[in-house]
C-alpha cells in the first residue's frame, strides 16, 4: 500500500534550486534514508511533507487512512507538560485514565472522601484501563524513555536541556506507532547507548521509515533504499548505504567515461565538419545537424567534494599537560583527578553518556572554564582550534555575509601545498558558490553554517584540534573528507562524538567516563573499546557465577529449602526440539548469508523482487533470534 507520493515538486529559494519536478513514494515497509550535501534541501523536503513548508508546483498525496509523524531537528513541545505526560498527548484518552486512577489512589491514601465511593470510581477507571491496554501503554512509555536516559518521568519540559527535549519527541513519535515516522537527524543529542537502542528498536519497528541521518552505521542498518537529493534532482537506489555508495561509484565512473567517449566522436566529428563537408546529401545534412546536437549536449559535472587543505602550523612536545584536576557543579563530581599529558601524535576519542562532563572537560583544556583543583598547562607553540558542538560564534551575527565572516579571520589563506588564494576562493572549496558568499548567514541551513564554522576553525592553522560532536548537522560526504583529512592532519586530535563510525576512523586511544568522575582510558578505536567492555563484562560474570557456585557448596545439603521444586526433567518432544533447531540454525544462517551477499554484489534490478529479498532477510533475521533464545532455554534445561 503507498503511504506518500510526491509528484513533479518542485521548490526555489531564489539563490538556490532545492528542487526540480521530483517524484517518489513511499510503500509499506519502506526504510528510506535521505542523504545529501548540506544545504541541498533534505530538511525542506520533510517539512514539505508534514505541511510546514509550501511547494511551489507538483503535488504532494497521503494516505488519507495512514497516521504520518514527524520529528523535526528542534521539536516543538509544550513546556507545561511532564515527560509522560507529552509522551502521551496523541494517545487519546488512555492517559486520562491513567491520571484519573493516579488522583483516585491518592485521595484514597490521603483519605479524603467517601471510601466506598472512591473505591467503587477506582474500580470503573482500572475497567476502563484494562479495555483501552493502558496499563501496558504506559509500561512501554517508560521503557522508551529509560532506553533513550530519561529516567525521572515527572520533570516538567520547560526544564529539559535541548537534547532531552529531542529524546522525549522520539519516544513521543515512536509509541504513537504512526505508519510512517518523518526524521530528522534523530540521533543528534543522544550518547552510543542510545543509538544503539534506537538502532535495534527502528530496524524490527513494523511501519515506514523516511529519515535523514549522518551516522553511517545507523544508516546501514536501519534503510532498504536510499534517496539522494543532488542539485536539485531526486536519485533513487535501492538496498541500504553500503549498495548506495558501490552503485553511486559506478555511475559517476560510467558518466566520466561516457563523457569522454563523446569528447572523441564530437572531435571527430568536428574535423570532418572543418575539412569541408557539403551538405548535398540528406546524410551529410543530418550528420552536419547531429554535431550541432551533440555540441549543444550538456553533461551535468561531478558534484564537487569539499577540500579542507591548509596550512600547518609547527608543534613542539609539549602539548597540552593536565595534572589532578576535578570540576564539578551543585555538589556533583563530573571530574576527579584526571591526569593526562597529550602529544603531539595523540588522536583521543572521549566517550560517556550525556552530562557527564565530556563538554566541560574541552572547556578546561581550551581555558574556557576553569578547574576546582589541579593544573592545566599549554605548551607555548600551541594554537587550539575548537569545533565546539553549538556553533555559537557562527550564530552571533546572522545579517553578516557569509564572506565577510571569513575574512574576519583572513583575506588569504595558504594551503598544505603552500598555494595562497582568497578567502572566496576557500568557500568555493567548501561548496559555497559565488552569490552564496554574499548572502547573510540567516539564509543558511544548519549544516551550511556547521560547515562554515569548521572552515573558519581550520584556517586558523591549529596544531591542536579539539572536535566537540563534529557529526552534528554535517553530511556523510563531509564527514569522509574530514575523516580523510584528520588522517594526515599535523598535530593533536582530540575528539568527543557519540558517532561510532567517525570514532573508529579517527581516533587511537579512547577516554571513557566511568562514574563518580572518574576517566579509564582504553587503547585503540570505539570498536576495540568495545572488544575490551564486553570482555570484562564476561570475566566479571564468570567471577560472579563461581562465587556463587563456592557459597552454594559450603552450605549444608539439609540447609535447603524442603519446599523447593525438583529440577524439571526434560521430555522427549524437548529433546526431539533441542536436536531440530541444532540442525535448523545453521541452514537459517546460511540462507541469510547468501541473501546478503546477493542483495550486496548482484541486487535485482526489478524494485518488486528488491523488496521481496529485503522482505525476506528481515524475517530470516527474527526467525534465527527466535531460534537461538528457545535453543538456549533448551540447552539449559538439559544441563
């Protein structure tokens, strides 16, 4: 069933085209991930579905039967309201009977009022729940937003950080259980734990998927097509981002080469015309008009990739020493006696879950704050860059012009090659044309403005440079050229991110936040810090398991407790199971990895048969989990 269709839309902003008669839908089941460069309009498309943004031409139809939520970058939520209670806002009158039942109990444990009467009111309200599944809608509420870290359910909105606010409107638009879920960046504000929650949750969620999103791992998982906006027009690729990138690679060396194969006919071509040919004949006419054709043939040129090539800046040992400092607030520790001397060579991943004080530590190293206790020394040929994650210096003065702001810094830049050009020049390399230059800042987007802030930071010339979430609001395709760029960047790194992908390219030691303010450092990337959790995770249940084991033959046999059950004896039909899912697993798993690998290497072209592949990987997938937890619940009857 087809949920969306946009048809021929088309959208200007007068300095750019956002976008040219395009078309698409969306049927059931659809995962669509919505890449492109910042600023080419993803964000615009999604407000033009949900109503917010009015298309110039074209038409835009909805399932009048389909419940269509969207999470915008900046949810909209009423203030007034507690976290469940905006959790619960589209859901009808369940939550007034939770509410009424809460106020019934409590007057009743306050005893005011008439107790038979409040008991027989208690009784009608906890019907009317168990009718409407409300009790069990609020139980899942509570799980959403533990998974997401919200933990107090009572605190006003009002009084939420703009990245829990987020995290409430995602548990808000997921427990909606709409038919098609609108996002936009979701996992902006949220730690790797979470993530990763919404990662699993998003990839067994029954409903449509339409999202924008610049983390590569998430986008891998959770999307079976991908939908690019590329100057203006709409490119459709089925299969997930990894297909994406392998069949976008094909095709723009498929159109190098096709564009070189017509440079040598029509030199050809124009070598016989310049001999001159008579047009006597009807061939010779035609041949004279086809060059003409052919010399009027435009080819629409690569898209270009940012370039973020300057300067160096010499660096001596010393970089940056920190010894024994501790900074808290309102009585919390967020660090204590952290220790650490970074070098030159040092490329740091800090990791931790929200709030607890990654920001305030790269405060305390740029000398933006300073410590409770404890010293911070800067080695003399030091100059930071600091990529904060908010972006404010970029947002102070939104009339200025965009050029105007770089030249702020310099009017000249030099590169790594040592080329000097202007400061224009260097906003063409990164992807702002000419009459984009002179534009204000105001008539940017968000990620337009994140990429001018990092332009502005890098032609400082840092020798030490401090990335504070730089995946925020920037594309996939900036992304990789920063990541290609840090590779070979002369001096410290360090970084704080909760994006996974970005992490394991760029960094080589990681700092992670363990509680009470205490920071354990971990060598190598995010994965291997995973490697090394997971490991410790199971030696520490194995420690458990033995001492529990050591307390239960130390007690006396007749300590037990007489009324215990006798352990369950396994029957045949178990038994017959047991072997048959031995056997099932495997064959599941081999069908799975084959579908993976046709679906990656050799995709049908026919989109119905695509769907039917993807269809069927992700029943595979829930059948083999299936499989193993009723295998290893066998498998421990049978120990």
């Amino acid at each position: 069933m087809t949920l969306l269709a946009l048809r021929d839309i088309s959208k200007d902003f007068g300095i750019k085209e956002i976008l040219r008669e395009g078309s698409f839908s969306i049927e059931e089941g659809d995962r669509v991930g919505l890449i492109g460069t910042n600023g080419s309009g993803k964000s615009t498309l999604l407000k033009m579905i949900a109503g917010l943004e009015p298309i110039d031409s074209g038409e835009i139809w909805k399932n009048a039967s389909s419940k269509i939520v969207y999470l915008p970058q900046q949810p909209d939520l009423d203030e007034e309201l507690t976290v469940l209670e905006q959790v619960f806002a589209d859901s009808g009158d369940s939550m007034a009977l939770v509410r009424e039942y809460e106020l019934i109990s409590a007057r009743l444990a306050e005893a005011t009022g008439d107790t038979d009467q409040l008991m027989a009111m208690l009784s009608r309200v906890s019907q009317q729940i168990d009718q409407a599944n409300a009790w069990e809608l609020e139980t899942q509420a509570k799980v959403v937003l533990t998974k997401l870290g919200i933990e107090d359910f009572t605190v006003k909105i009002g009084t939420l950080s703009g990245g829990y606010r987020k995290r409430v409107a995602i548990a808000t638009a997921l427990l909606a259980e709409p038919d098609l879920i609108l996002m936009d960046e979701p996992t902006n504000h949220l730690d790797a734990l979470s993530v990763e929650w919404l990662q699993t949750y998003l990839s067994r969620y029954q409903g449509a998927l339409f999202l924008i999103t610049h983390d590569r791992y998430f986008l891998d998982q959770v999307t079976n097509r991908i939908l690019e906006i590329d100057r203006g027009d709409l490119l459709p690729y089925a299969g997930n981002y990894s297909y994406y990138l392998e069949k976008k690679a094909a095709q723009e060396d498929a159109a190098v080469s096709s564009q070189k194969k017509h440079a040598g006919v029509l030199r050809r071509e124009l070598k016989w015309l310049q001999r001159g040919a008579k047009a006597r004949s009807t061939k010779q006419i035609a041949r004279i008009d086809r060059i003409r054709d052919m010399q009027n043939t435009e080819f629409k040129q690569a898209r270009g990739n940012v370039d973020i090539t300057t300067a160096g800046r010499r660096i001596g040992k010393k970089v940056v020493e920190l010894e024994n400092v501790t900074k808290g607030y309102d009585g919390r520790t967020l660090i204590k006696d952290f220790s650490y001397l970074f070098t030159p060579d040092d490329r740091i991943g800090i990791i931790g879950p929200n709030g607890v004080g990654k920001s305030t530590l790269m405060n305390i190293i740029t000398g933006r704050e300073r410590p409770d206790s404890g010293t911070v020394e800067i080695g003399t040929t030091i100059h930071i860059g600091y990529f904060d994650q908010y972006s404010d210096d970029v947002n102070i003065n939104e009339d200025q012009r965009v050029i105007d702001y770089l030249k702020d810094v310099a009017e000249l830049v030099t590169t790594a090659d040592g080329t000097v050009i202007t400061a224009s020049k260097m906003l063409e390399r990164f992807l702002f044309p000419p009459d984009q230059q002179y534009a204000p800042i105001h008539k940017l987007s968000g990620g337009e403005r994140r990429r001018l802030f990092l332009l502005r930071v890098l032609m400082q010339a840092p020798n030490v440079l401090i990335l504070d979430e730089p995946t925020n609001d920037l594309d996939v395709q900036t992304l990789g050229i920063l990541e290609d760029y840090l590779e070979s960047f002369k001096g410290c790194v360090i970084v704080v991110s909760h994006d996974r992908y970005f992490l394991d390219r760029t960094v080589e030691t990681v700092f992670s936040f363990e509680g009470l303010g205490k920071l354990k450092q971990y060598p190598g990337n995010y994965s291997v810090y995973l490697d090394y959790k997971e490991k410790a995770e199971q030696t520490e249940k194995l420690k458990q398991e033995a001492a529990a084991k050591k307390v239960e033959k130390t007690q006396p046999a007749n300590a037990k407790s007489k009324n215990s059950s006798p352990s369950k004896k396994v029957s045949y039909k178990e038994k017959r199971e047991y072997a048959s899912l031995e056997e099932k697993i495997p064959t599941l798993e081999e069908e799975k990895e084959t579908l993976e690998k046709q679906l990656y290497t050799d995709p049908p072209s026919d989109y119905g048969d695509m769907q039917t592949l993807s269809q069927r990987l992700a029943d595979l997938t829930t059948e083999i989990d299936a499989a193993t937890e009723r295998w290893m619940e066998l498998a421990e009857l049978m120990e």
